[in-house]
C-alpha cells in the first residue's frame, strides 16, 4: 500500500513536470490552405470586380450572364451598356457587332429595358446579360470568342472575365457576327 502511495503522489508531479520542459510554442503549426476564395475576392483597383455567371442555351439561342459587384470601399455609378471584346485564342479582337439591347437576335423578357442609373453600395452587384445566336450559315467562318474582356461603361478599365468551370465555355458565335448586351440592371430575385 505505502508503494501504491507514493506512485499515486508521484504520478501528477511527474506529469505536471513533464508538461514544464516540453516545447513552450508546442506544436509546429501545419500550414493552412488558403480558401480560393482568397484568390478571387481581391478587389481591383477601379473597385469593381466582373465575373461570368450561368450561360444558358436552347435551340441555338445562347444567354450568358455577368455580374459586378462594388467590391471597393465607396458607392459606384453604373448607367448603361458594358462595353465589350470578345477575343479569339490567340487575344485578337473578333469582327463583331455589339448591339445594345437584344437587336431582334430574339426576345427575352427585359433584354431591351432601357438603362436605368444605379448606384451601388460596397457589397452590392449589378448584372448584364449577352444574347447571341449560335447559328451557321454557308457563308464565312464561324467566330469563336475564346476570352472576353469587359469595361463597365466607355472609358472604365477593361477587366478579363473568366467563365465558370472547366466545361471549355467559350462564345460560339456561329457565323452571325452578332452580340447583344443588356444595359446593367439589379439583380432579379430567384
């Protein structure tokens, strides 16, 4: 029993003891994979970043969405069109017509609203929308806009706009050389 006794008052000396003369940072830190997140939430200089959103096609008829979101520290004005290029594999531009609105390339609900004037807080977006026809006729070769990059109004910084996921999205214009924007407008509520 005496042994018994002294083991059990010896036993939380040694490891209170123990725990004195380990390391005092203890652990090394595993490093810590930074969230990709990270990657795209920086915030370019004009304070704006745009981003490629859903691309939606039926029957040939092709509809891809872009957002800009006022990442910077101020309110931002927005009133009208993006302005746009479209560019093939190798960065030239393509010989296109951007037509404000939908340009009878077909009708979509709000497609050829007017431009309203927006003011977006920090944090707030706004969305546009291209409309294009992938059709081909016997005529010409058709245009592939494999990069896009977009200003937020005439004069505005250009900014490259990647499009979502691996699915090798591109702009397939078939051979009609036409694209329409819709003007910036809110967001629409699912």
């Amino acid at each position: 029993m005496r042994t018994g006794g002294w083991v059990l008052f010896a036993l939380p000396a040694l490891l209170v003891l123990g725990a004195c003369t380990g390391d005092p940072a203890g652990p090394e830190p595993t490093p810590s994979r930074a969230p990709e997140a990270t990657v795209a939430s920086s915030c370019p200089d004009s304070g704006v970043r745009i981003t490629a959103g859903l691309a939606e096609a039926a029957s040939g008829l092709r509809v891809q969405a872009l957002r800009l979101t006022n990442c910077g520290d101020g309110p931002y004005r927005l009133d009208g069109y993006p302005v746009l290029r479209v560019l093939d594999a190798e960065g030239r531009p393509l010989d296109l017509r951007v037509l404000h609105g939908s340009g009878e390339i077909a009708t979509v609900d709000g497609f050829d609203d007017p431009p309203r004037p927006l003011t977006l807080r920090p944090g707030e977006s706004a969305d546009t929308h291209l409309l294009w026809r992938n059709t081909h006729t016997g005529f010409g070769a058709p245009q592939v806009g494999e990069r896009l990059a977009v200003a937020p109004a005439e004069g505005e910084p250009w900014q490259p706009v990647r499009f979502d996921g691996d699915r090798g999205a591109n702009l397939d214009l078939g051979t009609t050389g036409e694209l329409g924007v819709r003007a910036w407008h809110r967001p629409e509520q699912d």
